[in-house]
C-alpha cells in the first residue's frame, strides 16, 4: 500500500523508558517513558501528536487564506475510559490563534477543515471518540 511510515523504540533497560524515532537515520530520537518521569507517556505522546498535525494543518489552510499568523497554540485535553484498555473516549482541542487578516471565520473554516477532514492522527484513533473545539482569537 502507498505511503508507509515506519517506526523503532528500543527499550532503554529499565522501568518504561523507550527511545527511538523513524526508521530514517536522519529522523531525531525521542523518548518515551511509560511512568511519564523522563518523557511523556505514549498516552501524552499520541494526544501531541493529534495536536502537531491538527496544528500544521491550521498553519497551512491559513496560509493559503492569505492569513500571516503571529501564534498559533493549540492545547488538547482527553478523557480515558476507566476499563481496559484505558483509551481515549474523548479529546478536546482549544486552539489559540493571531495573525494579520484573521477573523473568525477563517479560524473556523481552518480548524474544521483539519479535525473533519485532514488530520491524520485523528482520523486514525477509534471512530467512536468524541472530538471538541474551541477557538481563541488573540
């Protein structure tokens, strides 16, 4: 199938601790600690992850608005279920916006557009998890 990524940790001998990254050597490492004590927990990693893709995505359909961004913060809190496995059953983005030639309208338009349509993290986690927004004119 087309676009394969592929990644590697190793575990770092001890507790929960694995460091590793892409499978190209030129990708940095990064730890992950299943305790959360040297790095964020995979839990925290993949809430990160949705909010980096969600994030460049807003970055780049604003972009092509025309809109010159100042900021562009984006928060995202989850909820897990209590019985195992312990998933996220649902997340919220606040996303936290300025820039030159932003109104709300296009911050709405951006964000929609991401969560319903292009952010591949979220379109890959369970189809049932509830997924929220807000947004933050600054």
């Amino acid at each position: 199938m087309g676009n394969t990524r592929a990644v590697r940790l190793d575990w770092m001998g001890e507790g929960f601790r694995f460091c590793g990254g892409g499978t190209d050597p030129e990708t940095p490492a990064v730890e992950l600690d299943g305790d959360g004590a040297t790095g964020p927990s995979p839990t925290l990693a993949l809430l990160m992850a949705a909010a980096g893709c969600a994030g460049a995505d807003v970055v780049a359909i604003l972009s092509k608005m025309k809109v010159r961004l100042d900021t562009c913060a984006v928060d995202v809190s989850g909820i897990r279920r209590e019985g195992h496995p312990k998933r996220y059953a649902s997340l919220k983005f606040v996303f936290r916006l300025s820039g030159d030639g932003l109104d709300r309208a296009k911050a709405e338009r951006a964000v929609g557009l991401s969560l319903e349509k292009y952010c591949s993290v979220v379109h890959s986690l369970a189809r049932d998890i509830t997924i929220e927004h807000e947004i933050e004119l600054t």
